[in-house]
C-alpha cells in the first residue's frame, strides 16, 4: 500500500486557517483490502502543534504521539474495497479554529482486512503520517509513503470509530432538540467510559470488554448521528 498526502492552504492568516486534504491510496500488494460492510474502517487523524513556550538551547521535538491524535473524519466512505492495483482517492476541507498554530500533524489510518485465495483473512492497520507548516509563505505540500503495517486489535479499532463518533456528534450538538440533550449526555458519558476501558484492556491482557456492548454503543451513537 502506498499513500499520498496533499495539502493546500488557501488562507494567508497564519491565526486561522483553511486546509484542503486530498488523501490518496494504491493498493500494491497481492490481496485485496476489505474495508468493512459499513466503510467505516478509514480515519483521517490530527493535533495542532504550537511552538514552545521557552527554549534554551536544545532542539524540542512538539510532535504527538500517535494516541494523542485528535479524530477528524472518516474518509474513503465510498469504498467497500481497495481491490489489487486500484488506487482510491479522497478529499477533505478542514477549517482550523483560530489559534498561534506552528503545523498539524496528520495521519491517515485504514483498519482493513487483507483477503487472498491462498490465505485466510487478517486484519491489518496501514497507515501513513506527516506535518504540514502553518506559515504565510507556505501554500501546498505533497507527501507519499510506502505505509506502515501492523496487525490490530478489533479493541484498536472500536476506540478509533467511538471517539470519531463523538467527534462527530460534539459538531452537531447545537442542532439537538432540548427533549434529546440529557438523552446524549448520558449517552457520550457511557461511550467515553468505554473508550477508557477499551484503552485499559489494550494494556492489559487480562482485562476483557465484551464486544456486545461495543456494538451497543456505537449503534447508539451512530443512530444519533443520522
């Protein structure tokens, strides 16, 4: 799998921003990649980064880790699959808030499932990263990488979609009838908990988190998306 980043900045406030990101992916391996019955298995990550406030004279490195990404979209939502050699493409417009920012950060993550005559399914994280400078000389960058791959977790995943979902819901809170606000307060309390207990499990093997109820609350987060 290798990957292409493409972001312009169309604003010259280096305090407020407008990003387009335009996301594509080839398929280069020899197994199609199954990208889930409801093509929910594709995120676009990212922080904002801000300089330092005091520095001596060592270098500081103001990069996140990558479980400190904020979630930002699903993406590639029109693609059950990325069959051999297909590439597939999306595109983003993110409008940053206001703020003293340096760069984003960004990666793109696809949870997938790699298919094959000659082997049985596995589930496989690809994903590729990069930062892009906030300045006012700075207009377009362009990054491709060959991805990173991992085997995942189904828990990986599960905390991925939930908190992208209360992403999502936190953008529509404003448009919530006053009869559904305490039903989705309730409701986010419950996923976010499960999101701890998701990050714990991952920790500890011991620990274990029953997928019943993972597929109860996204359910009910997704009915409260549409």
């Amino acid at each position: 799998m290798t990957f292409n980043i493409e972001i312009e900045k169309f604003s010259n406030d280096r305090h407020q921003a407008t990003l387009i990101d335009k996301c594509r992916v080839r398929n280069t391996g020899n197994v199609e990649i199954d990208l889930g019955e409801n093509r929910d298995r594709c995120f676009l990550r990212y922080k904002l980064l801000v300089s330092p406030v005091s520095q001596d004279d060592d270098s500081i490195v103001i990069s996140k880790p990558r479980r400190e990404l904020d979630p930002v979209s699903n993406i590639f939502i029109e693609h059950g699959w990325i069959e051999r050699g297909e590439e597939i493409d999306d595109v983003r417009v993110i409008v940053l808030p206001v703020g003293n920012w340096l760069a984003v950060q960004f990666e793109l993550v696809i949870w997938g499932y790699s298919k094959s005559i000659l082997y049985k399914p596995r589930k496989i994280r690809y994903s590729a990263a990069t930062a892009f400078q906030i300045a006012e000389h700075t207009s377009t960058s362009s990054y491709a990488s060959d991805d990173e791959q991992a085997e995942y977790e189904e828990y990986e995943w599960a905390i991925n979609k939930i908190e992208q979902q209360l992403k999502d819901l936190k953008r529509k809170e404003g448009s919530l009838a006053e009869t559904k606000k305490e039903e989705v307060s309730e409701l986010v309390i419950r996923a976010r908990s499960l999101v701890s207990l998701l990050k714990k499990a991952l920790k500890d093997d011991g620990a274990n988190v029953q997928y019943k109820e993972i597929g109860s609350v996204i359910e009910m987060l997704d009915k409260q998306l549409r």
